[in-house]
C-alpha cells in the first residue's frame, strides 16, 4: 500500500522537480514512494493495525512525499529537504508511541493495535517459580 501518489508529490513540490529529480526514469518516483510506504510500515506496525483501513491519511500523505523527495536525490539532498525528512520521521515516532493521532480525511482515527497487559503486580514466572524444571 502506498500513502502518497505522483500526483501528491507534485502538486506538494511542483511536477518540474519531480520530473528532473526522476532524471526520466520510468518508475523512479513510484519507487521512491514505495519505499516511503514500507518506511512508513515499519514505524506504525508496532501500535497500528496494518493495512491502515479507509483513508485517505493526510499525515501520512506528507510524511511519504517529504520522504519520497528526500530518497529521489541522488547525491545530497538541499538541507531543507532533508530537515523535511527528518520532521516527517519524527512525526512517525510520535504517532507509532501514541502522542500524536492518526485521523483520516473524515476525522475517524486509525485502529490501533492491543497491547498486552500485565494481570498482577508480581510476574508469573519467576526464578523461584522455575527452579526444578
């Protein structure tokens, strides 16, 4: 699942710097934003249900654009583009560590994943509890 389209991009940062960024590969801002998504991924899998259901995420739109532009530089990206980058990756922390909400375009929050509870004060299994296994 990708969060972000060409489109997206483009009409964030203008479809001239998409295209020379792309250099007039087939598929390179696709990629970019492929990688994005799986970056993406991997922040939220830990307090959200994935595949994210309904949508579209407006944070999550930014968050891939900043960091698909980022990934389409070949060399090094302008400092802008990289403090970008770096806000869209902190804003990823913050929502995967619940300081932020996920909203969608229709103001419902994403689901997030059931973390496991401790029952009692004391854990079960102990060194005592496990001595003559």
């Amino acid at each position: 699942m990708t969060y972000a389209t060409r489109a997206d991009l483009e009409a964030r940062f203008g479809a001239e710097e998409a295209l020379d960024l792309a250099g007039m590969q087939d598929g390179r801002i696709e990629s970019a934003l492929s990688d994005a998504a799986a970056e993406i991924d991997a922040a939220l899998a830990a307090a959200y249900r994935l595949p994210l259901e309904g949508g579209p995420w407006p944070r999550l739109i930014g968050v891939a654009c900043d960091l698909a532009r980022r990934a389409l530089y070949d060399d090094v990206s302008p400092a802008e583009v990289n403090a970008r980058a770096e806000r869209a990756q902190a804003a990823l922390a913050r929502l995967a560590a619940g300081g932020e909400a996920l909203i969608d375009d229709s103001g419902h929050p994403a689901p997030r994943r059931d973390t496991a509870k401790r029952a009692g004060s004391t854990p079960a299994l102990t060194p005592d509890s496990l001595a003559g296994l």
